[in-house]
C-alpha cells in the first residue's frame, strides 16, 4: 500500500482507468489527447468529479511535462518562473495545471494569455464555478471548456470496489470487503464526489480488523451528517432556484417540493425563496389564478414574521399550490409587447381628451375635451379610444380563471364596436 491519501493513490493513470464521465470518455476528447492536439481546456465541475484525474492522465497520455500549482496558494511570481521556464524549455512541451482557477485575479489570468496563445504551455484550468463568471473572455476563449457532471452512484461504487481490490495502490492487502448495501450507502451520501467516497472508504478499512467483512450497519458508524452541495451565491444556488422555478412553472409540485427541501436544507434564505415565489405567481401564473400573488405575498409576509423553520411549511404550502395553480404568462407577455413597441416606436403623446384637466392653464388647452365618461354608457363602455394610435399587447389565454376574463374582453370588445357604429 503506497503512501498519501488513498484518493490520490488511487487516480486514473491514463484515460482508460477513467470511471464516471462516460459522454466524455464516448466524444472525439480520447482521440484528440492521443493526436496530442486537445490544446488548453477549462474543466468545469463540482468537488471529486475528476477534474484532476482527468489533468493527470492527459500529462501521462500525451507524455509531457506536468506542472501542478493551485490558485489558492499560488502568486505572479511563481506563475512568472513556471511561464520563463516553459519558455526555456520548449522542446518538454509543458502542461501548467491549475487548481481552482477561478480563484485568480484578471492580471493572473492575463498573465497566461501570451503563453496559451503561443503554446508555449497547455493549460488546463481547473474550476467549480462557472467558468463565465471567473475566467475572462480572451482566455475563456482559447480553452475548450469541457462540463463534468457529478459521478453516478454506480461509478462511485466501481471505483470503491477498484481501491478495495488493487494490492498496489489501493487497500487490496487489507482483505477487506464491504456487503453491496454498504458501498451504496457511501455512494448515496458522498453526492457524486468520488474523493469524500475514498476518504470514507479508507476511514473504514483501517479502522476495521483485516479480512472483515464490513456491514451496511457497521459502515453507517463512519458517515456523519451528509452535507448537500449547496453554495449561497454560487452555482449551484442559482442551478437550484433555476430547477424550482421550472419545476413549478411545469405543473410539478413533486419535483418543486424537492428542491425547496434541497434550498432549505442547503441553507438558503426563506425570503429569497418567497421572494421567488411572488415572481412566479405574476409571471407563470397571472390571470389564471389571481389569489396565487395573495398567497405568495401572505407566504413573504410568514417569512419575514416567523422566519426558520416555522416558515417552511408557509413555502412548503405555497410552493405546491403555485405547482397546482393554472399557467398564464398573457400578462407577462403583454408587458413585454409593449415595452418593445415603446423601444422601436417611441412614447406616442397622451391624447387630448385623456389629459388632466385640473387648472386653468389645461382648461384653456382644452385638455380633456371630448372625454367620454365611461359610466354614462352601456356596461360602461363609451367606444372611445384610449391610445392615438390602438394596438393590441394583450392576448388572454383561456386557462383557469382567465378564461371568464377572456369571454368577458370579447364581450366588451363587441359592444365598444356597436358604440361606434351608433356614432357613424
């Protein structure tokens, strides 16, 4: 058994010990690290997912120098000796990898420009934050960016069965064996992160007798509380309040309760949870069902009032009568129609007879003359118009309560016609 942390003994070699990843491992990726013409990459991805496996194997497979720094620690001076000794050294072909990259500022990023673009060095970045956010463009655009999704519990458990068995680097001479339910358990609770599952792994073998036989009940002793992945502000804050808001708009108050509890759970404000919620209920929901804003804005006022975790039963309820709620997003769209008319057509002048008539001054510019009040006319509908120039912004959809609405502007629309053709 070598030394360090099992997880880093245990890393792919090449490409082909690479378990996980299968729709990268499947695309053209393999073919152009062994052609040796990948070029520098952004590998984007949550905590054990690879990334730094992923870096390793290329070094090996494409046999070129590997120079490891982590932004964190890292600084322009050393970057600047890395750089003038890649430089020195073309012929060694250098692969600069850099951990959390994210982390560097623009004049670090700026830095590496010269360098990727002369390929003087491969870089590969590594990172699991969106690399929109924290890489700058003119290097984001030199680096194929490459998404790396959490590992399956089935390739967490293939890579714990690889430690277990292998003499050499991993705990094969342990003669140590885990029951199948006790594998799925560490993959279940590692969330995908192949790192934590090996700590976990290695924390139960050396603690157990050789040639034990562990149990599911006798691993659970070593998992503590599992902890979501859940960033306030970072990916997966915005991912996850993405997934809620679809999840609601999509009629799914299954899937819409689940990521309340991964919000909750993960940490999140209530308030901004609520505060999405009064977004949805004007947005997706509008006219169908108008007590969803009454709703939305009694579970913001539950929020502010109670706050955690009585309030989670206000977002709780709420959430799943939004989900069950009609869809219309008519006044959204009406909106919208109107704010790009004003942008291409500009403001159109109130007309005459709408403008404030209060003061002398209007009075003698005859503002308001000609107005038509609308309650001296049928079901208060004169016929007159309300814009110089008429248009139509708002389609109603016959959905839930809307479509009562809808029945009734046609109705209005019906008889604001017979007005005006009494008047001709």
């Amino acid at each position: 058994m070598g030394s360090g942390p099992l997880a880093v003994r245990m890393r792919p070699r090449n490409l082909d010990e690479i378990v996980g990843q299968d729709a990268l491992i499947r695309s053209p990726f393999i073919d152009l690290v062994r052609n040796q013409s990948l070029g520098s990459l952004i590998l984007y991805g949550p905590p054990g997912s690879g990334k730094t496996s992923i870096a390793e194997a290329i070094a090996n497979e494409e046999k070129r120098r590997f120079m490891k720094v982590n932004a964190v620690l890292s600084n322009v001076t050393e970057l600047r000796e890395i750089l003038r000794s890649a430089q020195r050294n073309p012929s060694s072909r250098t692969i600069l990898f850099i951990d959390e990259i994210h982390r560097f500022n623009k004049s670090q990023q700026d830095l590496l420009l010269p360098d990727v673009e002369a390929g003087t060095i491969q870089l590969i970045g590594a990172t699991t934050h969106n690399p929109g956010f924290y890489v700058i463009n003119p290097l984001l655009s030199r680096c194929r960016l490459i998404e790396l999704e959490p590992l399956s519990n089935e390739a967490i458990i293939i890579i714990l069965k690889n430690a277990l068995e292998d003499k050499e680097r991993g705990l094969g001479t342990m003669n140590c064996t885990l029951d199948a339910d006790a594998l799925t358990l560490i993959a279940e609770q590692c969330n995908g992160d192949s790192r934590k599952a090996l700590n976990v792994l290695e924390s139960i073998v050396l603690n157990t007798p050789l040639g034990t036989s562990v149990t599911v009940e006798e691993a659970g002793k070593f998992l503590f509380k599992q902890q979501l992945v859940y960033d306030a502000d970072e990916d997966e804050h915005y991912n996850t309040i993405s997934a809620y808001i679809k999840s609601i708009r999509g009629c799914d108050p299954d899937a819409a309760i689940y990521w309340l509890a991964v919000m909750l759970e993960g940490g999140e404000d209530p308030r901004f949870i609520a505060r999405r919620l009064l977004i949805i209920a004007s947005e997706d929901i509008g006219l169908a069902d108008s007590r969803a804003i009454l709703v939305a804005n009694a579970c913001f006022d539950a929020c502010e009032r109670l706050g955690m975790p009585e309030c989670r039963l206000s977002l709780a309820h709420t959430t799943v009568f939004c989900a069950l709620a009609p869809k219309s997003n008519s006044t959204y769209l009406a909106l919208e129609a109107a704010t790009a008319y004003i942008k291409k057509h500009g403001k159109e002048a109130v007309p005459i007879w709408l403008r404030d008539a209060h003061g002398a001054a209007a009075k003698k510019l005859q503002h308001g003359k000609y107005y038509q009040y609308s309650h001296n006319f049928e079901r208060n509908i004169s016929g007159q118009e309300y814009m110089l120039t008429p248009k139509k912004f708002y389609e109603p959809k016959a959905i839930g309560a809307e479509k009562v609405l809808a029945e009734r502007l046609r109705e209005w629309q019906d008889l604001k016609e017979n007005q005006i053709q009494k008047k001709y």
